[in-house]
C-alpha cells in the first residue's frame, strides 16, 4: 500500500475506499491550523497536486507564530475591514451591472453608523449581545426601528461575506426590532386624477404614467424615448448605459391605455428622457413640495381628516385597483416587476380599501326564521 507523506505540519495521504486506493490523494490539515478548531481534509485527484497544495500551505505558514498567515490575517480582521471587502465587492457587482449603483450608495450610507460603533472591532467579538447593543445604542440615539432593522440587513450581509471569507465561522443572528404595520391610504383613480390636476404642467405626464403603470419613480424618471413604442403601444424598463433596474425581474414591457398614449404623443423630444427636468438631457430632478402643495389643494379626506399621499402610495394604489378589478396575480406582477410567486405583491403592495370592507359586508335577511325565540317556559 502506498505510504502517506509529511509536508510540514501537513500528511499527503492516499485516499481509500473499502481498503483499496481509489488514485486520489487527501491532504490533511490539523486542527489547530484550520479556522474552525476542527482537523480538515481536501481531496484531490492525484498524488501531484496533493503535495503541490501541502508545500503551498507549509510555505503560508509564519515562520514565528506557527499559524498559517491567512488565518492570522482573519482573526486580526476588524468590521472596518470586512466592511471595506465588501463594498470593494459590492461594486465590481455594480460594475457589472448586477447591482444597482443606488442600492450600492444606500448600502454605504447605512454602514456608516455600524463602522461608528463597531469600527476596529475584530469581527470575532461581534457576538448576538454585541450586536442587540447596537440596536439599543441606535434606539436611545432616536433611529426608528424600521432604520434600524434596515441598518441590521447590511450588516448581515457584511458579515456573510466574512463567512464566504473565511474570516469568522458563522455570522450572529440577531432578532428584529418589532415594528408596527404602517397603513396605507390608497386614493381612488377619481382622487389622483384630481390631484394631477393641481400639478403644474410639466409634471402632470409623470404622474399620470405612475398612476397608470404602476411605475417605480426610479423607473418613470430613467425612461428614455428608445423604451417607447408608441405604435405597438408599451413602454419597456431595460437596463442602459448608467442605470439599471430593482432587479431581473425588474425589466419588462408595459402595455399603455390608448389616453396615456396620447399624453406621451404630445411630449416634446428635446432629449433621450420622455419626462425631463430642467435641461433635456437629464432626468426630472425632486419635486417633493410641488406633490405635496397639489395633494393639499386635493383635498383628499378620510374619516373628516386630509389624507397625506406621497408619489409612492401611486404604485400601491396601482396594484390595488388591479387586484381589485380582478387582475390575476401573474399578470399583475408581471406588470410591476415582481418575480413570479413572490408574496410582496398581495403582502405588501396589494392594499386593503374602505371600499373593498364595506363590499365585504354580509347582510342576513331578516324573517321570522332570524327572530329571537321563545325560551321554555316563559308565559305569556
């Protein structure tokens, strides 16, 4: 039987099966080199790259230490670093166009606050309790618990990437902080079609497109003249130079209604953008107190109060009314970019209206079958 041989701290041993070599070569890696504490052991297929990959670990051993220079450098590792890994990672998706350059910015924002608390922390100290104490450290600083619960997914996926590493052996899991369910006041088309009324021209195209597709603003703001068709009547969301949509799922094609068609017809084309801002070759810029100023003049009412509608709540109105009117679920997240089966569509988007409760009333009808009875014994 062939013999096993010593590469350093490491044995090149041939691999067995029911005591018969099977031509394949183990390299054993002992426990107190690994980063798990645990002995390992990498198969490879022939005695040649077995000992190549032992001499390769034996030469990344510290000469003073003892420990393999890799797993020194991990455990040095502090949140700083694998937060810089990360986002260095993070753009090359960006930069091939598998994430959004948006997301990216966002990502980087809210990692500001975990690299002010954590900072050089070696990523082995960051523990569930470390971690709830950021939470509470983000409570008393006045953060609202749907930030924070935000701030926490992009530290998760910080330190997964430490994981995928090497650099810790598990992530920390640690429980979300309770939020209640924000409700959502959905317009009716009557209510939006009166608060475009009350935009200034240049926006009223806009809003009307978001209100009849269903739109992200993102995507309304980005759409681009080549996107249109105005003759088979869609528009399209695709990626392009400098921007690219949510998600795959994302890109799609959108069937327009003969009046909105019409609108867009009637748009000048001074530049690429169908809804530009000041100068035609970019994009309609923020409009916010100019929204805000319509939806006042609206008049939107609920219970004897206005009712604050942002350009958001267009989307959601969107995918109520489809829903609705009895728009399959296939079709309608095909229409506003969902991925097929996800359950944000109904969870989230889909809302339910003062309207659709009253529909839902039930009425007995009233007879003497429904009246109350006599009880036994009772007289008259």
């Amino acid at each position: 039987m062939t013999q096993s041989q010593a590469v350093g701290p490491f044995r090149v041993r041939p691999h067995l099966r029911n005591g018969a070599e099977t031509g394949k070569w183990f390299v054993d890696v002992p426990a107190s080199l690994t980063s798990t504490g645990k002995r390992k052991r990498k198969l490879f297929d022939n005695q040649g790259s077995a000992l190549v990959a032992a001499q390769r670990l034996r030469d990344s051993i510290d000469d003073i230490t003892g420990l393999l220079k890799v797993r020194k450098q991990n455990l040095d590792a502090s949140f700083d670093d694998a937060a810089d890994g990360w986002l260095a990672d993070e753009e090359l998706r960006v930069a091939t166009l598998k994430k959004r350059a948006a997301s990216l910015t966002v990502n980087a924002y809210r990692l500001n606050a975990a690299r002010a608390f954590f900072g050089k922390t070696p990523l082995a100290a960051i523990t569930e309790r470390r971690l709830t104490e950021y939470q509470a450290a983000r409570l008393k600083a006045g953060r609202k618990p749907v930030s924070i619960n935000a701030d926490m997914q992009t530290i998760r996926q910080v330190l997964k990437w430490a994981v995928k590493q090497g650099m810790i052996d598990a992530a920390p899991e640690v429980e979300a902080i309770p939020t209640r369910p924000v409700k959502v006041i959905v317009p009716t088309p009557e209510e939006v079609v009166r608060i475009i009324s009350h935009l200034p021209a240049y926006l009223k195209p806009l809003i009307h497109f978001l209100a009849e597709t269903g739109c992200r603003r993102g995507e309304a703001i980005n759409l681009t003249w080549e996107c249109v068709d105005e003759i088979g009547g869609y528009a399209e969301i695709r990626a392009r130079d400098g921007w690219t949509p949510k998600t795959q799922s994302s890109e799609r094609r959108i069937l327009l209604s003969d009046s909105l068609l019409n609108v867009l017809r009637g748009l000048p084309k001074a530049g690429p953008y169908v809804f530009p801002g000041q100068s035609a070759d970019k994009p309609i810029g923020l409009f916010r107190k100019t929204w805000a100023r319509a939806v006042r003049e609206a008049n939107i009412m609920r219970n004897g109060k206005p009712v604050h509608v942002q350009v958001k709540t267009l989307r959601k109105a969107h995918a109520t009314w489809q829903a609705e009117r009895g728009t399959p679920e296939s079709v309608l997240q095909d229409r506003l970019g969902h991925s097929k089966g996800s359950t944000v569509t109904r969870a989230y988007y889909v809302q339910t209206t003062d309207e659709a409760r009253k529909a839902a009333v039930i009425s007995l009808p009233v007879g003497a079958a429904a009246e109350t009875p006599e009880r036994e014994g009772s007289t008259a």
